[in-house]
C-alpha cells in the first residue's frame, strides 16, 4: 500500500549546506518532495510562490533570522505546518519559537530518523479532519476558512490562538485542562509542557475577544468558556 504521507511537499530553510543536502535525501527516500533553500529571501521566495506541508526552518540564517518566515506562515492561515530546527536549545528560546507560531521544536543535532518522525507527524496534524463552523453567543469560528467573528467582527488570531479557541469551543463549556490545550493546539508529545505558554495565549484571545468575558479560568482544571 502506497504511504499516504507520499509526495508531500517539505520546503527546508537552512544555510548549513552539509545539513540540508543530507536532510534532503533522507526525507526525498521517504518519498517526500523536497526543496532547499539557504536564506530567509529564499525561504520567503520559494514559500510565497508554493504550497508547502512542511516548513523546516533553522531560526538563524546568514541574512537574517527565520523567526519572522515562522512568523509570516502562522499569521496566514496556511496550513503549512513550521518545524524550527536550531542550535538554540534554552528553554526561554524553545518557549519564543513555539509563541511564534512554530507546530514543532527540534534542537541540532538531531538523528535524521528522528527527524522523519517528527516531520511525519506534523504532516498527520495537517491532514486532520476539522469540524464544520462552531459558535458560542455571539462568536462565529469556521475553522476551515478560518475566520473569526464575534458581533459582527472579524478578529485576526494567530493558528495557536485558533487552536486555542476552537479546543474551548469543541468543549461546550466544559473545563479544558492545559495539557489538552497544549495538546490541540501545539501538537501534544512534542510540545514543551509550560503552563505559561497556554496562560499567555489565553491572555492575547481574552483581549482580542473583547467584552463581555467569554473564557474563564477554572481554578486547577484549566479554562472555559461562559
């Protein structure tokens, strides 16, 4: 049976040319598509004139950092799925990269088999099947447009905001622990556990959802919504 993850399109941003040439094979074996680029302008070039599955991206590049690519792909509602890999491996840096927008966090070196998995992983993430328009009071959430609306409204969230938002939706009004919102929202085994993560995004959606409140802290189970 033919692997369904087949001729799925990676698109890897990285200037240590050794690295990417042996990225780009072992993923190319795998039957991906794969194209390289070695600078942030490459990177933007190759993402704005493609649809990527994937976007492998080192944060530290000879013209610049990735940091605003990451950025760029997270606030446009593509379903492009951002794997930031780098040598910065402090927590404080894991944390920014994933605020980013980025779906996953690998530190170099990293065993390219390991590698495989995670990229194959996010790609599942992508193809997964989404729920038809959500609504809450005056909230209207079409996950697959995706739009926001609330009286009327339209509001710019970011994709982590919007996993967020559509987790505490799918709970009818139920408390959504933190683990499950980093689950939903960050992709579960690879994400970096921090409840801080969750309690800034639930900071930013609270401002961006305006008055009156509709999320609610649910002292030691999470949040929900009211």
């Amino acid at each position: 049976m033919q692997d369904p993850l087949t001729g799925m399109r990676v698109l890897i941003v990285e200037d240590e040319a050794e690295l990417a040439v042996v990225i780009a094979r072992v993923l190319d074996r795998c039957g991906f598509a794969v194209d390289v680029a070695a600078t942030a302008a490459d990177g933007r070039r190759l993402q704005a004139a493609r649809d990527y599955d994937v976007l492998i991206l080192d944060r530290m590049l000879p013209d610049g950092s990735g940091d605003d690519l990451c950025r760029r792909v997270a606030a446009s509602g593509a379903s492009t799925k951002v794997l930031m890999l780098t040598a910065r491996d402090a927590v404080a840096e894991r944390v920014a990269g994933l605020e980013l927008g980025a779906d996953d966090y690998v530190v170099k070196p990293v065993a390219m088999a390991e590698l495989v998995a995670r990229v194959r992983a996010v790609v599942r993430r992508r193809g997964e099947a989404r729920p038809s328009v959500l609504r809450h009071r005056d909230l209207v959430f079409d996950p697959v447009a995706p739009m926001v609306r609330r009286g009327g409204r339209t509001l710019e969230l970011n994709r982590k905001e919007r996993g967020v938002l559509e987790e505490l939706l799918r709970a009818e009004g139920a408390a959504v622990s933190t683990d499950r919102l980093l689950n939903a929202a960050w992709g579960g085994a690879h994400a970096f556990p921090f409840d801080n993560t969750v309690r800034v995004t639930i900071m930013r959606l609270r401002r961006k959802l305006g008055s009156p409140p509709l999320i609610e802290t649910v002292v030691g189970e999470g949040y929900r919504l009211v």
